[in-house]
C-alpha cells in the first residue's frame, strides 16, 4: 500500500505526525509512504524507515517570488512530481487550503479532516474522504487518529513511537540549549540563559552547546557564550547533525521551537519553556 502524505511545515508539525506512521506500519504490512515537505525539513521524514520518497516543496519562497517560481518552472515540476505516481491513499495531514490545494493535485483517494476539524475549513472542499477529529487534543494524537480513521485501523493506545533511527555522533556530559524561535514573543530573556549557563557549569556539567540559525540567533548565542566560557556555538549544520548532537546530550533546554520537540522525539531529557502557546496542544511529547 502507497501513501502519499502532505505536512509540508513547520519542524514541530512535521516531527509531530511521525508516531502516525509508525502506529500505520505495525497496523498494516506492505506500507510504504511518499511524504510532501517544506524544503527546511526535508531531513526529517527521510529518518522514518517507512518513508520511501520525500517531495521537497518551496511554499515559502515561491510565495514571496511567485513570478520566479514560475519562470524557472517550479510548479511546473511540483505538478508532474505529484502527477507521477498513482498512490492507494493521500492524506492531508495539514488542513490548511494550500495542503489541501497540493492533495487535490496528486492521484489517488484524499482524506482529511472534515470542516469542523480541518484548521481552515474550506481545505475539506479537497477531500473525497472527511473524518471527524476533536480539535482540543495534543497535535500528535489528532494526526494519529486521523491516520488510524483514513487507513481503517485501531488506535493502538500506546505513548507516541516516532521512529527516529538517528544516532548521537558522540554521548558526553554535555547540555544543549536551544534559545532560537520564530517568534520573538516565545524567546526566553537572555540573562535567564546565562545564569542557566553558570549553574549547569557550577553543577558539574562539562559544556553547553548552542545552535543557531540566521543572525538574530547567532548574535544571541555569541553573547550567551561571552557570559560563560564553557558555552560552544555548534557550527552552521544540517538538521540531521544537530540532531545527532541533541541525541548525545545529558538534557536540553528549549524554547517552544521545532528543535525542542525534535529533543523529545529523540527520547532526550528535555526542559521545554512555554509562554504565550498552549504546552497541552502543542506540547513536546518524548519518553
């Protein structure tokens, strides 16, 4: 059986429909997925030994340049992507009008949410078949349950697998913060990191590392290492390699951010630090 996922973004979201295709692999045989994802994060589905083929799109930065998208043909090339295969279901594991739109575009039967669940109702025009799914639940068991209703399985009642096959490049005594948000209302104050910094040291800790990403978050991690001479900012990497490190860590610290949920995922001790979001719909979710 071929399924043709769309999640396309963001990290959270993306890492937080990976149990649904663990909970589909050990309810059917012969599964296999194709998923549609944002460019950023097309690592991510490529760690679940399910999905077979990933389909980066650039919504993101067609959106902002449409006419360059068009002239250099990618559309063009998203619609024979999507045209070239002939898949028994896809699933819109989104709800959004422009998943939706992306699910219409493909071949094969399209599920989703109906329109009192879909997060924008007029997405569930796309879908020849609609399932009802609460929307005041955590964001992973809703997409569980929407898989388990369009595959025609129970849902098993066990804690999220998200099936993640990275490993820690190497375990240490170390933690890893994660400060770095798309939203400045999520940050956490940077003095709270440095004292942070100066207790994990002073608690026997070996290092702090500290990704980034773009220069706002560099300049951040610069001044939080200037604080604290055991603090490393980790070289501009992939997520696949800041993965492997997350995997390594004693704990980590983050923010409501993409990475956080991936430390959970990955079965890290993590500290999450929520502010103006809802920890019981968004939440990271880990053993």
């Amino acid at each position: 059986m071929r399924i043709l996922i769309v999640k396309t973004s963001s990290m959270g979201d993306v890492i937080h429909t990976l149990p649904a295709l663990t909970d589909a692999g050990k309810a059917q045989e012969d599964i296999s997925f194709d998923w549609v994802v944002e460019e950023a994060f097309a690592e991510i589905p490529r760690w679940h030994k399910l999905v077979t083929n990933v389909l980066p799109i650039a919504m993101r930065r067609w959106r902002s340049k449409p006419l360059q998208a068009l002239n250099q043909g990618n559309l063009r090339d998203l619609w024979y992507r999507l045209r070239s295969e002939k898949y028994d279901y896809i699933i819109d594991a989104q709800g959004l009008v422009k998943s939706a739109v992306i699910a219409r575009l493909a071949r094969g039967m399209r599920s989703g949410f109906d329109k009192a669940s879909a997060r924008e109702p007029l997405a569930a025009l796309c879908y020849q078949h609609k399932f009802a799914v609460a929307k005041e639940q955590h964001a992973i068991l809703r997409t569980r349950q929407l898989f388990a209703k369009a595959l025609g399985y129970e849902l098993p009642l066990v804690a999220p697998d998200y099936g993640l096959t990275i490993a820690a490049t190497k375990p240490g005594n170390y933690l890893v913060f994660v400060h770095g948000t798309s939203r400045d209302d999520k940050c956490w104050p940077e003095e709270n990191w440095m004292a942070l910094a100066k207790q994990a040291v002073a608690s026997g800790y070996d290092s702090i590392k500290i990704p980034w990403h773009g220069e706002i978050e560099e300049q951040r991690a610069k001044r939080i290492a200037a604080a604290c001479d055991k603090v490393e900012i980790l070289p501009k990497s992939n997520l696949t390699e800041i993965a492997r490190v997350l995997a390594g860590a004693k704990a980590v610290v983050a923010v409501d951010t993409g990475l956080g949920h991936l430390a959970a995922a990955l079965g890290a001790h993590t500290v999450s630090l929520y502010g103006p979001t809802d920890p019981e719909l968004i939440g990271t979710v880990g053993r």
